[in-house]
C-alpha cells in the first residue's frame, strides 16, 4: 500500500514544498521564485523528465535504480563540468539563445528511450539517463539568474528528481498493460518536437546588425580654411581705446 501510493505521495509533497518556496518569496520580488516557476518549470523542460520517469517506470526494478542514479550522476557531472564545455555545441548559430541544444537533446535521448524496444530499453536507460540528468544540469546552469548561486543548483536538482522520481514510481504503481500505447505516443512526441526545436536553433541566422563604416575626411574633402578667422583673438585693432588702457 505504501509503494502504491509512494509516487503520487512524493508529486504531492514536491509541489507544496515549491508552493512554499513561491508564497515566501514572491516571483516579482525574487529572481530565484520567478526562474522556478517560469524555466525550471517550463514545459520543454519538464517533459524531458517526464518522459524518463516513464520510461523507467516499464522496466525491471534493478534497470531502473541504475538508471535513476545515471541520472543524478548525470546531473553532478553537469553541474561539476568547466563552463567552457558548452562551447562544444556553440557551432550552430544563435547558440546560447538556445541554450547549446541542451533541450533538444534531452527531448531526443526520452523519446529514443520511450519507442525503444522493451528488450532494449533496460539497457539503454542507464546511458541514457546520464545524457538526461547532464543535460539537465547544463540548462540549470545557463539559466542562472543569480549568476552561481548555489541554491539554483540545488533547486535544479531537487526538481529533477521529483518529476523523474513521482513520474517513475507513481507509472509503475498504477501500471496497466494499455500504457504502451500512450507511452510510444508520448515518445514519438518528444522525439518530434527535439527535431524540430533542435533544427529551427540550428536553421535560424541571427539578424546581421550592419555598422556603417565611418567617413575619413582627405584635405581635398576639407573646406578651405579662413585665415582671418582662425585666431580670432589677435584680429583686434593694435591701438587701444580710452577705456582699455591701464590707469595709474
């Protein structure tokens, strides 16, 4: 009874702790607040997760535990990784617009993970999870509002693991043998939709910002210069007037 209940328990328990988090420190006043609840919590990222956690649902118990620590090592990784190993993936242009592909490849590796075969799927949730979890970290971190507040890594990994842990355990508890079905369609969708995010950030060209070269003058371009107005402190009369001249 407890294990039935453990994942929808662990959902209940996420959302209010993050509930809590917003109502003490509002979004308009916080950066942390406002990151949580608009990218943290943003829907391409949130599926992703998703998606493992269903994957890791349908799978044999020890798979899954390998799968899930994948996942947080995955994400320390990550967050532990030089910042400069996002220039790996800043071929495409635009590239921290769209944060180095890190959700387009995260929506690639859960939807090859969910239309795998079954028999294939235990032995590719670990690998794969890795992948996730890194990736994961990767978009916390460019996201940072605070710029390496240690917080923001925290909270990064706290929902990471709530949404792949409720989604895992609450999947597997309430199993039916339809799940296939929705669970290939949930997939295919993921894997569409990194296609087509992954493609457009590559496709698109940034908009050239045109900057007009500056004009230099040659002396033929120069007007001719007036002698008599170049100084025109010594142009005054060489007598003085009445009024000017020093007194005793």
């Amino acid at each position: 009874m407890i294990a039935r209940w453990s994942g929808p328990a662990i959902a209940v328990a996420g959302a209010a702790c993050i509930l809590s988090i917003v109502v003490a420190h509002p979004p308009g006043d916080d950066r942390v607040s406002a990151w949580l609840l608009w990218t943290a919590l943003s829907v391409s990222q949130v599926l992703p997760l998703f998606g493992l956690g269903v994957a890791l649902s349908v799978i044999p118990a020890f798979p899954a535990v390998l799968g899930g620590g994948a996942f947080v090592a995955g994400m320390f990784s990550g967050f532990a990784v030089n910042p400069n190993v996002a220039h790996w993936f800043a071929g495409p242009a635009g590239a921290s617009q769209h944060l180095y592909l890190s959700i387009p490849i995260s929506g690639l590796a859960a939807g090859a993970l969910l239309i795998a075969p079954n028999a294939a799927r235990r032995w590719l949730a670990p690998p794969f999870a890795l992948a996730i979890g890194a990736m994961a970290a990767i978009t916390t971190r460019l996201t940072d509002p605070t710029l390496h507040d240690p917080a923001v890594q925290r909270l990064g990994l706290f929902i990471g693991l709530w949404i792949v842990t409720a989604a895992a355990l609450g999947m597997r508890a309430f199993h039916r043998s339809w799940f296939h079905v929705p669970i290939r369609i949930l997939g295919s969708w993921l894997l569409a939709s990194g296609l087509l995010y992954g493609g457009a950030a590559i496709a698109a060209k940034p908009a050239a910002i045109e900057i007009p070269s500056p004009k230099i003058q040659t002396p033929a371009d120069r007007p001719p210069a007036d002698i008599d107005t170049l100084f025109p402190q010594f142009d005054q009369p060489e007598t003085m007037r009445d009024e000017e001249r020093p007194r005793p």
